[in-house]
C-alpha cells in the first residue's frame, strides 16, 4: 500500500479507501462487513469513509463495530454530514448549525471513537448561509471532535468560497469527495485546477462506475444476477448511465491493455484515477474479503503516457467532463 498526503495537510492516507456505501447494513451481513473491514487492514488500508445517511446510519455502527479493538492513532475514520437521517424532521437535514453538531455526536457515538479525522460536508446546502454552515465546522474542530474538514460534489465556486471562510476561520478544508473514473470526468476542466490551487485533494468515489468498468457487464448480455445492476435499492438507479451499449463495447477494448500491464479492468481503472496528481485516495467498497486484495493491487502501479492514451483512445470519447453535472440539490432533500 502507497500513502499521500491529503490536500495541503500532515494527513497521510492510504491510496485506496475503505467505503461502505450501500454493502454495510444493507447488502452484506454484519460478519461479512468485518471480514472486508479486517481484510482491508490486513492489505494495508488504514483510511475509512462512511456517512450518517448510509443505511440510515447502520453503516456507521457496523464500521465501529468492525474496528473496535483498532490502534485508533493508526486509522484516519471519515464520515460525512447533509442527509436525513432518523425520523426525518424539519432540522434533520442540510448544513446547519443544529444539524451539524447533532449530527457529529451521532457518528461519533455509532462509530465508537472520539473524533474523525475527516468531517465532509455531503453537499453543499443552498439554504443555509455558508458563514453559518463553516463557523459550526470550525466549532467541530475546536471542540476535538474532528481534526480536518472535507466536501463533497462542490463546484469550483463553492469550494473557493468554503476554503476562504475556512482560512479567516483558523480550519483546513483539505478535500472533496467527487465522482470521478474514465467516464466521468465532470471535475477536470473547473474543480481540479481549482482544488490544485487551494491545497484541496480529490478522495474520488466510484472509480470502477459503479462495477461497469470492472468488465463484467458486457454488450448484448443482462447484467449478471446479483450485480448492482439488478439491485433496485443497492445501487440500480447510479449505474444505468453507464449501461449504455456503446460504453460497455468500449469498455471490452480495455481487456488488453489490462493485461499488457498485469492487471484486470478494475485494477486498470483504479489505477487511472490514482494517476491524476490531484487525486489522493480512490474510495472502493467491496461485499466480499478477496474484492479488498484485487482492488488494493492497484495501489502503487504507474501507467506511462502510452498506456494513458491508449485507454484514451478506448473509451475517452464517451466520458462526460460537464462541469456544470458537478451539483447538489437546489434545495435540502426531506
């Protein structure tokens, strides 16, 4: 496992990141969860991401749970505010004051530690002032109950204005968690040169497009039985964008180029978002302990100028790199 520093800070993470998004407390049971969890350990990943939202806050549980006995001083535990969560009232939702630090006790209870590394702001929150949404981070920090401040899906504008305010502050606002992979890549032209600028690194989510880019879903074919693909409440809706038949003809043309460097798809395509300077760490879950030891694979491998026009060449026609597609909600979700 290689480690890099995240945005302009002392905090070193693993290049694959442990996530947990739609396997713990949902699509694997709990022992299966601690075994990922304890074969990512085993394979040198120390840097874990989850959210209060993920299963409704299920998924934090079953992460504390998984790592308690842990050398904490040894992991960096990540997780994220926006959502609702709970019985869903007018409050329990969006960047506010109340919900923020409501919401921090929460995680930190579920996650049995006494502070994250890394508190994220799910999205960004249109109906709550930004000084009021920061001033509540910096009191989170100052409090010990987080050590730095991340993002996730800003725009350029947004992560200006938040790494400012965050700056007069006296905090470090040091990462955005986009979507990002050979298909998308909507932060290249606007959120990366400005993230270069303000010392902010990518922790990129969904590297493998939600599986497609692992090579199993195959043109003319259905989706294999118990992929996301088929799994209306794990994920269904995130992938049909990339179910297109041209993509996944595409995405066969990758097969060779994978093996001229060793490598599967998959280990290809975390490999490619982890070439990128800004990108610090590629966010990757698994439902099973053996997907952790292929994925980790990918850590450390260099692709050369050739290899990265070669996939280029095969599917760099259909990525998306709209920035205007980098978003939140045009108001809180209920």
């Amino acid at each position: 496992m290689e480690y890099r520093y995240l945005g302009h800070s002392g905090l070193k993470i693993s290049e694959i990141t442990y996530g947990n998004w739609l396997t713990h407390g949902s699509q694997v049971e709990n022992d299966v969860a601690t075994q990922c969890v304890h074969a990512a350990l085993d394979s040198g990943i120390t840097t874990f991401d989850t959210a209060d939202v993920y299963a409704n806050t299920v998924a934090e549980q079953v992460l504390g749970d998984a790592l308690k006995g842990q050398r904490r001083e040894s992991l960096e535990i990540f997780t994220k505010v926006y959502f609702p969560t709970g019985p869903k009232g007018p409050n329990d939702t969006g960047l506010s004051r109340k919900h923020i630090m409501e919401s921090i006790e929460g995680s930190l209870r579920r996650l049995g530690t006494d502070y994250v590394d890394l508190y994220q702001a799910h999205r960004y929150d249109v109906e709550t002032p930004l000084e009021e949404t920061m001033q509540a981070f910096a009191d989170v920090v100052r409090q010990g109950k987080a050590l730095y401040i991340g993002v996730s899906e800003w725009t350029a504008e947004q992560l200006r204005a938040g790494h400012a305010l965050a700056k007069e502050l006296g905090i470090q606002l040091i990462s955005n968690q986009p979507q990002y992979n050979m298909l998308w890549r909507v932060i290249e032209p606007e959120v990366v040169p400005a993230s270069e600028e303000l010392g902010i690194s990518q922790i990129v989510w969904s590297p493998l497009a939600q599986g497609v880019l692992s090579g199993k879903y195959r043109p003319g074919e259905a989706p294999p039985q118990g992929s996301r693909a088929t799994d209306a409440a794990g994920g269904a809706k995130t992938i049909e964008k990339y179910l297109d038949e041209d993509i996944l003809s595409s995405v066969q043309h990758l097969h060779p180029i994978a093996e001229d460097h060793g490598l599967t798809v998959a280990q290809l395509a975390i490999a490619w978002v982890l070439h990128h300077p800004n990108v610090a760490s590629a966010l990757v879950g698994a439902s099973r302990p053996e997907q952790i030891q292929s994925n980790v694979a990918a850590a450390g491998v260099t692709l050369d100028s050739s290899t990265m026009e070669a996939i280029d060449s095969a599917v760099g026609h259909l990525a998306v790199d709209d920035a205007t597609l980098t978003s939140s909600p045009p108001e809180r979700l209920t």
